[in-house]
C-alpha cells in the first residue's frame, strides 16, 4: 500500500468515526424533552454537552472530507455521492445504522 493509499484509508475510518449509540439514545431523548419544555437544568447543560460533542464530529468529519475530496481531485458532492453519505436535513435526526 502506497502513502497516499495509506492515507486515504485514515481518512476514510475517521470519516465513519461516530459518538456511541448510547450518545444519541440520550440525545434524541433529551431533544424530545426540550421539545416538550420539561427539561430539567442537568439535562439542558446534558444536552448541550452532547450538542457540541455531535458538532465538533461533524466540523471535524467536514475536514476529513475536504481532504479526501482533494488526495481524489473531486469536489465535495462528488465524493459524498461516492461514499453514499447525504447532507443532513436541519431540524430531523437521522437513523444510525451499524456498519
């Protein structure tokens, strides 16, 4: 295996990296309540602690696909159709599903 194949392996693995399930079992738990307006102030700070958690994987995924999309000379939509990975809708949470 190449260096550059070798890297694009990393990238890739740290591209699928995600919280564990556990994670957004509470988190979709937690949004529901917040929903509802029956949070306590623990789980605001809770939810807020996983929120940011989930962002910095996804701003680091991001980055991880920019790379990517260059070692490969191809635009970002390019290589996210390549890899079947779509872009998140605001406001719905998407089903995880085990690889």
């Amino acid at each position: 295996m190449t260096t550059a194949q070798h890297h694009e392996s990393e990238l890739l693995m740290k591209i699928k990296e995600e919280l564990p399930e556990e994670v957004y079992k509470r988190y979709d738990k937690l949004a529901i309540k917040c929903r509802k307006g029956t949070l306590t102030l623990e789980e605001h700070k809770e939810l807020i602690s996983i929120t940011d958690n989930m962002e910095n994987l996804s701003a680091q995924r991001i980055r991880y696909l920019i790379e990517l999309a260059q070692l490969r000379n191809t635009t970002l939509t390019e290589l996210m159709e390549t890899l079947g990975i779509k872009p998140r809708t605001p406001g719905k949470t998407l089903k995880r599903k085990r690889s």
